[in-house]
C-alpha cells in the first residue's frame, strides 16, 4: 500500500476518535449537596457542616474535599467520563474556570430564600445557594470566561450543563418543618416552575446541550427511614422496603418535571435538553442490592432501620447520612429536640447492639464474627464535649467489648480556625491568636486537647485490649 494513503487513513483516524471523546470544551454543573465538589470548603472547613472533616474523603482524595462523599459524586464520574478536569467549586479563588466549574452547594435548594420565607420555612433552609443564585454567580464568572456574544454562543454551545438534581432540600425544608405531605405535594408544580426558570435562564445564555436530572427515591434514604418510619408494613414498597409516600412524590415530582422539560425543548428547539433519571438508577440498589455487591465483595450497606433487611454483611449506622450537620448547628434553632439528638453516637450504638442478635449468636461466634468486620466510628462528637471522652468506659471501649477489633477514629479538626468562630469570637488582644496560623489560640488548644485525650483513651484501649489495631 501506498506510505501516503496509509498516512491519510492514520490521520482521519486520529480526528474521528479526538472528536468522539472530547466533545465538550467545558462543563458547568448546578445543583445541591449531591453535585457540591467543595463550595463549603473555600474559605477552610466549615464547623456546622461534618463534610468538611474527616473521614470525609478519606479513601479517594485522602482529604475533606467538601464533597458529601467519602469518593467521587456523579458529576465527578460524568466530567472523568468526558476527559476533562475534576470541576472546581465556583468559589474557589485564583482558579481558571475555562474547562467548567461546579456552582452546586451543599444545601442548595430549586427555590430562593423568599420562597421558604413566605411560607415561614427560614429555619429550614440554611444557605443561600438556590439554583437562582448559582445562575446569577455564573452571570457574575461568565465574563472571565468569554467576551463577545458571538465568543461566547460559540464557546457555550461547545459546554456542557448539568442542572440539578434539584428539589431535595425543598422537599426537606418542608419535612423537616413537620409539614404535611399533601401541603409539599401542593407546592411540586411551583419547585418544578423553579427548575425550568433556571434551565431557561441558561439557555439564554447560550446553553444548548443541558442534562437535567430529577430527585432520587427519598422514601429509601436511611434519613427518612428514621424520621419519618411507621413500621407498619403497608406503608412500605413490598420490594423496596422503603417509605411509600415519599417515593411517591419524588416520582410525581419527576413526572411533572419531564412534562415540563418537554415543553422548554418545544420552545428552544435548537437546544438539546436530556432528563436523567436518577430515580430509576438508585431504586435499582433496593431492588437488588446484592447484585451490586462493591468494593471488599460485600453488598452495599443497607441502612440500619431498614426492616427485614439482612445485615450479615454490614449496615451503615451513620442515619444522618451525608447531609449532616452538627448537632450543634440545630441545637442553635431549637430543633435538636425535634430528631437530630436521637442519632447520637449512644443512639446507634444501642440499634447496633438490638442488631446484633441478628448477626451472630454466642460469645464466641460474635468474637469471630466482629474480628473480621471493620468499624468506622466517626467523626462524632466534634462540637460535643458532653461525649464521654472521660468517662471510665468510652463507647469504643463498648464496642471492643462487643468483639470488634479493627477501629477507626477519626480526631477533631482545629475549631480555632474555623471562619464562624473567628468571626463570632474575635478577640482584641493579639496574643489571643497563635503567630502561624492566625487562629483562635484557645479554641486549637481545646481541639488538641480533645484530639490527645482520644490519643491517650485510643493507647489506653490498645493496651487493654492488644489484639484490636485503633
Ligand atoms: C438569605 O438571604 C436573605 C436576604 O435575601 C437573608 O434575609 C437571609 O438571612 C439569608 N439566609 C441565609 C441562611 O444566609
Ligand atoms: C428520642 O428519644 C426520647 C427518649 O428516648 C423519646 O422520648 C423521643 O420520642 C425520641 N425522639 C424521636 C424523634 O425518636
Ligand atoms: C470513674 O472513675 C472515677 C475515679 O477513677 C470514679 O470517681 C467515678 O465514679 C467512675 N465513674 C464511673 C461512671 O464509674
């Protein structure tokens, strides 16, 4: 064959593939805690929010990344997928934002702050992040990102918009107040109105390719189970296991959410705008989970309350999953009293040993079974110096006792240097503050101080019981 054919046929070779995988310039994601890749975490860890702490991040980025996540989110694998950079928080700063940024903030809402406003629903809704905001922090980025309308329809229509999900936090805004829910199902069509509002929005910036995804099974989050369960059985999916109602209004709220995406794709036929189903994807776990056994080959962990589920192969504990605030943060709001004290550490260590019957039976046997499971416990306790550090028998020490050997636990971050308590504590005298760092001398000292007290109770434990590794 002729060397210059081979060539050319080398070459549309290469072009063809180059412009399959790298179709987008960039990518811009909006959305709430399930999109936020670290907005919270700009300005240093935030005290209210245990997402910015470890263990937060601790397998994959070996850091609190600010992501509700121990790994990578969903638009971390979708920016992988299309192989361009993992999208930086739009707060960051000195960042070039050229190949996407994520404007999604943990607590972010679809509706603005007079919504809940109006409807006496403050308490509830904790950031200003709704996806009206993240539109108008986007206006504010666009022009570092392109100048003319001509550079920047072009530039536009080589991006790609991840728009949600939304919704979540609006429903939980509601829930969380003790609303009814046929007042929340009342207000879908309005959150929905809130979604398409912004998707437009983007569109008139120049979007044309635009991924909307809808709320996930609500009625199966570990959250919910605990909040708001009957334990009668006909208020539960016969093949989820999970709270019926609420699944179906995220189902409601979905439907009405691709009517009206097929309405906005009518208007501007030039876009291309996708409804992702991340309902159907997650229900699948519950359908199923073993057949989505993960990493050490064990099935996912279901949650703890979750009834007539097998737990043999592990249950997570952790009920206020991955939106968790401190204790703190509603206690402040007189709304600890409602349900967050009851998720206590103490608490889930009593469910763990009503559990445990389920999982082995005598001494012996449990022995066994606890030295080849491992136990992450924690952080818990990080605002809460009530915790029985100093008790004579901590609540490792309990689960030692109960046979557990591999222990995980994780210390308290430096509260000194927390941007609410340097700006809720300032102190006049300079001495006040430690010379490196600039933080709070008093409050760093207090968090060592926690952090070598669980030091020296971790060594105390270790040399009582040398056969667990803490
Ligand atoms: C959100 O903004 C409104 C003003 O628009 C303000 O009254 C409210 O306190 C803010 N909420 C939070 C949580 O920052
Ligand atoms: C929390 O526990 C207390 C005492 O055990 C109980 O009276 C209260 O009803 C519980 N609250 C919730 C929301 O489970
Ligand atoms: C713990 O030990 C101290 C002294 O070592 C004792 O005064 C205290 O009563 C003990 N507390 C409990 C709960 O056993």
């Amino acid at each position: 064959m002729n060397p210059s054919i081979l060539l050319f046929l080398l070459f549309s070779c290469i072009h063809l593939s180059f412009s399959v995988s790298e179709p987008y310039t960039a990518i811009f994601s909006f959305g709430d805690s399930l999109a936020d890749t670290g907005n919270h975490l700009v300005n240093g860890p935030n005290p209210i929010l245990s997402t910015t702490h470890p263990p937060y991040g601790m397998t994959f980025f070996r850091r609190p990344t600010g992501r509700c996540s121990d790994g990578r989110l969903v638009i971390d694998f979708i920016t992988e997928a299309f192989g361009l950079p993992l999208l930086p928080p739009s707060k960051a700063h000195n960042t070039d934002f050229h190949q996407g940024a994520n404007f999604g903030i943990t607590g972010g809402t679809a509706m603005s702050f007079g919504y809940f406003h109006e409807r006496g629903l403050d308490s509830t809704v904790w950031v200003n992040g709704s996806l009206g905001d993240q539109v108008d922090w986007f206006e504010d980025m666009k022009p570092s990102l392109c100048s003319s309308p001509e550079e920047c329809k072009d530039y536009f229509s080589r991006c790609l918009f991840v728009v949600g999900e939304f919704g979540g936090n609006d429903y939980n805004a509601f829930f969380f107040a003790g609303r009814d829910i046929k007042e929340v199902r009342a207000n879908v069509h309005i959150i929905v109105g809130g979604i398409t509002k912004g998707v437009e929005r983007l569109i008139n910036h120049g979007a044309v390719d635009l991924v909307v995804p809808g709320v996930f099974p609500i009625g199966c989050f570990p959250l919910y189970m605990k909040l708001y369960g009957t334990g009668r059985k006909e208020d539960y999916g016969h093949r989820t296991g999970c709270i019926r109602k609420f699944n179906s209004l995220a189902w409601h709220h979905n439907e009405k959410l691709r009517t009206e995406l097929e309405k906005l794709q009518r208007m501007y036929p030039w876009s291309r705008i996708v409804y992702a189903d991340y309902y159907g994807a997650a229900i699948r776990f519950n359908f199923a989970p073993k057949d989505f056994a993960e990493a050490f080959g064990l099935p996912l962990l279901p949650p703890s309350l979750a009834s007539g589920q097998d737990f043999r192969q592990g249950a997570n504990f952790a009920v206020t999953a991955c939106t968790a605030l401190d204790v703190a943060f509603w206690e402040q709001r007189g709304l600890a009293g409602i349900f967050w004290t009851n998720d206590s550490f103490g608490v889930q260590l009593q469910w763990f040993e009503q559990l445990k019957p389920s999982l082995c039976n005598t001494v012996k046997e449990c022995k066994d079974y606890f030295g080849k499971s491992l136990f992450v416990v924690g952080e818990i306790g990080g605002n809460d110096y009530h915790f029985p550090l100093l008790a004579n028998r901590t609540l490792e020490e309990i689960l030692i006792n109960q046979g557990a050997v591999d222990l995980v636990l994780p210390g308290s971050p430096p509260s000194g240097c927390f941007g609410l308590l340097l700006t809720l504590l300032p102190s006049p005298n300079k001495e006040d503050y430690e010379p490196q760092t600039g933080c709070l001398r008093k409050l760093n000292e207090l968090s060592r101080y926690h952090n070598k007290l669980l030091r020296g109770a971790v060594r105390n434990l270790r040399s009582k019981y040398p056969e667990a590794s803490g």
